[in-house]
C-alpha cells in the first residue's frame, strides 16, 4: 500500500482524533522554552527518553539548574550525552524569550539552526512543529524509512541543508495530494511506524 492511500486509510479511522487532538495541543504550546530544551534533548536519543526529562525538569528546571544538576538528571535518565546536553540547555538559556525573538524572523528554522547549538535541520524542525507551526518536516529516521520503503527517495549518508530541504519537498507534494499540512502527515508517519502519537 502505498503511502498516500495508507495516510488517507488512516483519516479514516479512529486515530484521526488522537492526530487532530495532538496538532491543537502544539497550537496552544505556551513553553516554548520548554519545548527548545526538549528538541536539543532528542537529538540523537528517543523521543520518550527527552519527554520524561521534560516533565521532571519542566521550565524552572531547564532554567534555572546548574550545569553540574542538569547533567544529573538527564544522566539519570538514560540519556547519552548528558554533560553536551546539559551544556546546550543552559547557553540555550541566552534565548529564554525564544517565541519574541522569532516572531521578527523571517526564516525561524534558519535562524535556529545557526543560533542554538544542539539544533539541527529535523531539530528545528520538531521545535516550529511542536509550538504551532505546520509546514515543517521532521526528517527523523521513522519518516526517512517510510519514504525508502516507499521508493520516494535513497536514504542520504549526511543530512544537509540541501537534502533536507529537497526530502522535506517531496513530503509537502505528499500532504498537498492529501490536502493537508506537514504536522499532520508527520504525525500519521510516526504512527504507521511506531503505532504512537507522540510529540
């Protein structure tokens, strides 16, 4: 079955309202500091592992924990790269009003993958999405396999900005021939691989 027809298959079916219910609650984000801590917190580490650090951190923690405590706690979490981590988060702090200061950005993806170290292409990415914004593709490897499996593209070796930005082209075509935006062909993904709605 071919992507298309499996996504349309699934807007048809009881998980549709989890997916619906899911890009409200990203439209109605108000951490968004938040949010940027958990993004630099999935890189390289599954999405579970960061979202049990966020909910024991939560804002304060990410931003007011020294260097030495955050380490700790993420470590306590299974996370790999705890110290890296820990030290992403808290010059990540400089950006603590990160909603102000891309409202006056013209490419807010663009600015945060040159601004916040931690953050790359599908990072970003995952941060625009999960605060509101829904033309963004999260390039993880669940997304990246599903389109190889779909013969829609050759997974690349390196991800830079010109291959994310072609792979995130093919996937809007995608949502355009569905009639919906990339969040939502995100989330419907996701679930075709892991059987979850996350975030």
């Amino acid at each position: 079955m071919s992507l298309i027809s499996e996504v349309s298959r699934l807007r048809r079916k009881p998980i549709s309202k989890t997916v619906r219910k899911r890009l409200i609650e990203f439209g109605k984000n108000k951490e968004w500091f938040s949010e940027l801590c958990f993004c630099i917190l999935t890189a390289n580490s599954k999405a579970k592992t960061a979202i049990s650090i966020q909910k024991r951190l939560g804002r304060r923690g990410f931003l007011n924990l020294e260097k030495g405590e955050l380490a700790g706690i993420i470590r306590k979490h299974k996370h790999r790269f705890h110290n890296i981590k820990a030290g992403y988060i808290c010059e990540a702090r400089e950006f603590r009003s990160i909603r102000t200061i891309l409202e006056n950005e013209k490419d807010p993806r663009e600015w945060l993958v040159r601004n916040v170290k931690g953050l790359g292409w599908k990072e970003a990415s995952h941060f625009l999405r999960n605060v509101g914004c829904t033309d963004y593709a999260i390039l993880d490897r669940h997304i990246l396999n599903l389109m190889e499996k779909d013969k829609l593209i050759k997974k690349p070796k390196t991800m830079n900005r010109r291959n994310y930005l072609e792979i995130e082209g093919k996937l809007r075509k995608i949502a355009e021939k569905l009639r919906i935006n990339l969040a939502e062909l995100d989330l419907y993904m996701w679930y075709m691989e892991t059987g979850e709605v996350l975030k």
